[in-house]
C-alpha cells in the first residue's frame, strides 16, 4: 500500500551525524514505494536549498536557531499541520523538544505517530542538570503517547518499557542499515603502522578524549585518522598536542565517496564512545570489512558482541586492544572476516521493509 510519510528530524545531511544519515538512507528506500517527505531545519545544511525534491523524497528545511543542542523551528509544526490527515508521522527522536512538538500535534489533529528511539542521551553542558527531569515528567509522556516505538536492539526496547512505561505491544525492533556502497572484500594485513580509524561526531557521548589518552599508552605504531566534526574539535586538537600525538589527523567531516574512501584506506575501525544506540558507522565498518574495536557499552555490545573487540570503557583497556590489533595480522584477519560476515544482515533494503511493517501495524485501522 503506497502511503505518505513524513520523516520528522532535527537535523539532516549535509549536518553530520549518524542520526542524519540514517534518516538519509531510510528516506531514500521508502521513497522507491511511498511518497516520502522529509520535514527537518536548515541547521548545519551548508546553504543546501530549503526546499528539495528528487522524484522520489521531498525536503522541507525550516528555519531555526539551536539553544541548549535543541533545535528550534517555529515553522516546523506547519508542515505537520499541513500533512494528509492518513500520513504517516516517522518522528526521528535523540533530542529534546521535537517528541512534544509532534506528539501535541497528532493529539490535535487526532492522528497516530511513531517515535524512532535512536539514544537515550545524557546530561551535557550548563543546562544539563535539568535533563533528568525533563526525561521523567515531559519525555517520558510523550514516548507513551506515541502509537509505536521503534527501537535499535531488544537491549533498548528493555529499556524504555522498564524506564518509560511504554507498554510491549507498542514497542517494535528495527536496527539501522548500512548502504550497498560500503561493502568491501576482506583484505590481507598490511605491513605497516596500523591505520586506525574513527568516524563520528567529536561530542561528550563518543568520548574521543578517551582514544586520545589511549593513543598515548600505546607500545606498537599506530596511525589515527580522526573523521568527523563537533562542538569538541578545538579541545580534542588542543589535548592532542598537549600528549603530543604527532600520528593523529583531524579530517574534519566527509560524505558519500570521500566516506567511503576513508573506509578502504583504513586498517581498523575504533569506538571509544561513552553509550550508543546502534551506531551506524559500525555497521560501515563491518561492511567494509574492517576489524572492529569499540568500548564494552550499551549500544556496541549487543552489535558487537562475537564480532568485534570489545573492551573496558577506559584508556588503559582501550590501549590494550588497539595494540592486540596492531601486533598480529592473524587477529586483524580473522576480525575483517567476522565483520564482512555479519555486515549483509542489516542491508538498508531489509530495514526498510522491516519499517513498513510497523507501519502496517500501526495504521493497520486507518486505512492508510
């Protein structure tokens, strides 16, 4: 049954994110079977147009201003008060504010939604302290009042039925996907310092200070490749000359092509994040058959767990398996072949229909 579907997020490519791309690659697989409208704001779009559409998914950027990492669009609820009365409202959650937005909005319109738990975030900067209460007493109403909950790994829909009260029947796994143009051929070790590589945003939840202080400890040569953007970029460039890491390169964020490329240049992929919730530039690991080492959290260890290397979230452990890796070709072999194995399993083209059926789930009575 072909549908609208609105895809609500705060931000979306070119703002780099794992969150973004995943709305990204999902828009686009929905787009082949329904009418795809992504409703999102102009925050971190580099000049990108307002208004975009391809054929197969719309692009509605709202104007808006960030206050305490929390995007605000004043515009944003006319999109949804303008959408079909039977679409589809995909709300794409890992900040605050947007889930009252859109919940306040279907229970005026008297329409159903769905809320796409990505992360349960923590506290971070000077506002941070009011988090835990924003969580409890407005979050927590809002993900009950959603008609469905997606959520990346049972781990997490644990979570929010226990944290949240969000009863089971309404709660759905779906994992994220990685794209087709990430699967590579396992590849023989290299005879040369290890190209380590880390991909992501440069804030507090992926704690690249954390790798920064293992990088120091390390016995064997290593080369680090930092790719990705964030509020702690000067600090991480600053704390880096201060251990005098002179094997460390800050590339700032990429896209398409030069993303990939910077997988294939790689020998090994690392995580030093602090929780995840499926983090999709894992799974571009994976596909890349790259070994795999990332801290032992919620997040990557469900995903990683018999597939890569997983170790304690502190410098000294971190240090201790990037070495492991370094050392032997035989471990960095078998590792490549453990992520190209696992990898075809969470093809975009399989989540999306996997999303399509909690669609049907969700509107089943509706009709559409």
């Amino acid at each position: 049954m072909r549908r609208t579907v609105l895809q609500i997020t705060p931000y979306y490519p070119p703002h780099l994110g794992g969150l973004e791309r995943v709305v990204e690659h999902l828009a686009d697989q929905l787009g082949q079977r329904h009418d795809v409208r992504v409703v999102t704001t102009a925050l971190g779009a580099d000049g990108a147009p307002r208004r975009f559409g391809d054929g197969q998914v719309t692009v509605r950027r709202h104007r808006a201003v960030e206050f305490a990492h929390t995007a605000l669009a004043p515009g944003l609820p006319v999109s949804l008060w303008r959408a079909p009365r039977g679409a589809v409202l995909h709300l794409h959650c890992a900040h605050a504010l947007m889930p009252e937005l859109v919940a306040l909005t279907a229970r005026l319109r008297r329409q159903r939604f769905l809320l796409h738990f990505h992360l349960d975030v923590d506290a971070s900067g000077r506002f941070g302290r009011l988090l835990p209460a924003y969580k409890k007493h407005v979050f927590g109403r809002a993900l009950r009042t959603a008609d469905g909950v997606i959520v990346l790994t049972e781990a997490q829909g644990t979570f929010v039925k226990q944290t949240y009260g969000v009863p089971a029947e309404r709660v759905f796994v779906v994992p994220n996907g990685v794209a087709p143009g990430y699967f590579m051929p396992v590849r023989e070790a290299a005879q040369r310092p290890l190209r380590l590589l880390y991909v992501g945003r440069l804030s507090a939840q992926k704690n690249v200070a954390r790798l920064l202080e293992a990088m120091s400890l390390l016995r064997e040569p290593v080369r680090l490749r930092i790719v990705g953007d964030g509020e702690l970029r000067e600090k991480l460039q600053a704390r880096a000359a201060e251990l005098g890491l002179k094997d460390v390169e800050f590339s700032g964020g990429l896209l398409g092509a030069d993303l990939v490329r910077a997988y294939r240049d790689a020998d090994a992929f690392v995580l030093p994040s602090e929780k995840e919730g499926m983090p999709l530039v894992v799974l571009e690991a994976m596909a890349a058959a790259l070994p795999v080492i990332a801290t032992d959290v919620p997040g990557t260890t469900e995903l990683l767990d018999g597939v890569g290397l997983l170790a304690d979230p502190d410098p000294a452990a971190l240090a201790a398996a990037i070495d492991s890796v370094a050392a032997d070709p035989g471990l960095r072999l078998r590792l490549a072949r453990r992520s190209a194995a696992a990898a075809p399993g969470y093809s975009w083209e399989a989540v999306a229909a996997r999303v399509e059926r909690v669609y049907d789930d969700v509107y089943a009575e509706v009709g559409g």
